[in-house]
C-alpha cells in the first residue's frame, strides 16, 4: 500500500508544494532563493543596474534583434559567462522550463557573451 501524498518541502534547492485542484492536486515548483542568488552574482560580476534589471514581456530577443556581428563581438559578461549560465540552467532545468529555449540559445552563444 502508498502512503499519502504529502508535502515534499524543500529539496535540491527547490521549494514543493501539492496545491489542490479542481482535477486533483498540483505541484508547484519554485526557487525563489536561487533566482534571486542568480541576480545578486550578475550584479555582482556586471555592476548593479540602477534600478534593477527591467522587467521584460519575453526573456527572449527576436533572431532578427541581433544582427551577425552582434553574435561575433565580444561581450561585456565574456569573463564570467560560463558562471552565469551554469546558475541560470540549473535553475531552468529544476523552475523554469518556460524559459529553457532562451537560456540553451544563450548556451550556444557562450562563445560571444
């Protein structure tokens, strides 16, 4: 016999909950406290953003936005990129699949950040 379903709490880094739902019950993923380590270390490698970083409608620019010799110039983050990344796609694979597509362009870009 199963046990109960009960709340799982915290584990690798990431928050559970088991809401209830009109079709059963929903689990809810979340690394608030991560997310936010992630945007303390960009402030702190890049410079703080006055204001904070702005909030966007998509994390992700059209193909069209960059043009070839934006994607071959090197970038302003290029001494700490792999950092930065390996933070943001261990929050993705764990939080936040809507953003996956974003972050694994950003991967293959590593080479120009």
């Amino acid at each position: 016999m199963l046990d109960a379903i009960s709340e799982p709490g915290k584990y690798l880094g990431r928050d559970h909950w088991i809401s209830k739902a009109v079709s059963g019950k929903d689990l809810l993923l979340a690394m608030p406290d991560y997310a936010k380590s992630a945007n303390e270390l960009y402030d702190q490698v890049h410079g703080t953003v006055p204001g904070g970083l702005k909030p966007v409608s998509t994390p992700f620019n059209n193909e069209s936005v960059l043009s070839d010799s934006d994607w071959e110039a090197r970038g302003q983050l290029s001494e700490s990129a792999s950092q930065l990344l390996m933070k943001l796609l261990w929050l993705v694979r764990l939080s936040r699949p809507d953003i996956s597509y974003a972050t694994t362009r950003l991967a293959a870009g590593i080479h120009s950040w």
